[in-house]
C-alpha cells in the first residue's frame, strides 16, 4: 500500500465501521512466511504480503483491528 501500511489502513477502515455504524469488513493479514528475524515490511491487510514475519505479529495484527493472520512457509 503506498500510503500507509496494514496496520494503519486498518485502524482507518475499523474507525470508519464505528463511525458509519457500516457492517463489520473481514481483514487478514497474510506473510509471505514466518521468520525469528525482523521484519522488512509491516504484515498489512487483505491479501497483501510481506517479507516476513516474527513472533508477535499476530497479536499486533489483531490488536489493530484484523481477523485474521496467516503465514505461508
């Protein structure tokens, strides 16, 4: 995303949902797969990828707002 990043965009979209009272929009963040080093890149919602993921990720990830969090190896 060239603007913001999954974590961000998703705090926006959740905000928007409470504000227009709008049904609630599945996001889940997907990892390209899942690593103990640091990450390149943010995981980021709705079928985006990153270079990888560490532990912890999912909880950051849920507590912005997201369903979901997937990791592909």
């Amino acid at each position: 995303m060239p603007l913001m990043g999954g974590m961000e965009a998703t705090e926006v979209i959740r905000a928007w949902e409470r504000e227009t009272r709008c049904k609630r929009t599945p996001i889940v963040a997907l990892t390209a797969h899942a690593s103990t080093r640091p990450p390149l890149f943010s995981a980021w919602a709705c079928c985006s990828e990153s270079s990888l993921a560490v532990i912890g990720d999912r909880e950051r990830c849920l507590r912005a707002g997201m369903d979901d969090h997937i990791t592909s190896t």
